[in-house]
C-alpha cells in the first residue's frame, strides 16, 4: 500500500471517531507522524477529499498548517447528486477510481455496481480523441450514478 493511500485511510479512520462532520489536523504533525513531507499531506487531501467526492477542505497558513476537512453529504442520495453536481464537464480515470472507491467505502454501491462503473468509464472503451475522452467519461458516469 502507497503511503498516499495510508494517509487517506488514516483520515477516514479521523472521521469515524468524530461525532461532528469536521476534523482538523495539523499538517507537519501528520507529515512527522507518516515520516513523509509536508507536500504529500497536502496531495492526499487535494486529490482525495475534493468537492466531487464530498468534502470541503478549510486550510490555515502558519502554526505548522492547520486542516479543517468538513464532509458535506450526509444521507446517499444527498452524496450522489453532490458528485454529480461538482464532476463538471470532464473526469480523468484516476478520479473515477477514486470516486468509485468513495462510493464502496461508503457502502452507496455494492462491488458489482463498482465494477460496471470502472468498465464502462475505462480508457480501453473510451476510443476516443484524448480531448473528449474525459467528457464522454463525465457522461457516462454521471448517466450511471443517476440511475442507481
């Protein structure tokens, strides 16, 4: 396992211990904690707790950079059309895959329902020019999620 992705889980296990919606980390205690840069706190909570996947990230600057992660969504369907609503027009793979493992971890869809979104939004079936492949990408996923 990346250490990205014991980061990510390590904040996720914050948030099943807080009674509140909010949790708030310093980032160089969290960075000295997992023996990595501060940057990589940093890429973990911009590429893994967007808008899109349901939260809302508050930083402060100074003090060793305080985090305050809100998540936003509470109820399935509010989370889905949440993801709709911030995808935009276009969604590359990896946020797909990150997306989808969001909506397993939450238990909003089941691993057969994963496995239809990740092989209907996959590069190998989108043969399309790279400028559209990400719009068709949004589309289909989008379609897909409203329709669960």
């Amino acid at each position: 396992m990346r250490v990205s992705d014991v980061i990510e889980e390590f904040i996720k296990e914050m948030f099943e211990k807080e009674t509140n919606d909010f949790i708030e980390i310093q980032r160089n205690e969290l960075a000295e904690y997992f023996n990595c840069v501060p940057s990589q706190i940093n890429y973990v909570i911009s590429t893994r707790f967007k808008p899109s996947q349901g939260y809302y990230v508050e930083s402060k600057r100074g003090g060793g950079g305080s985090i305050k992660i809100r998540k936003v969504a509470t109820t399935h369907e509010e989370y889905i059309m949440h993801i709709i609503n911030n995808i935009g027009n276009a969604l590359g793979s990896s946020d797909v895959d990150i997306l989808i493992s969001d909506l397993l971890s939450y238990s909003i869809i089941n691993e057969k329902e994963a496995k239809l979104l990740k092989v209907a939004t996959n590069d190998k079936v989108l043969k399309l020019p790279v400028n559209l492949k990400d719009e068709v990408r949004a589309r289909i996923f989008k379609n897909m999620l409203l329709n669960l």
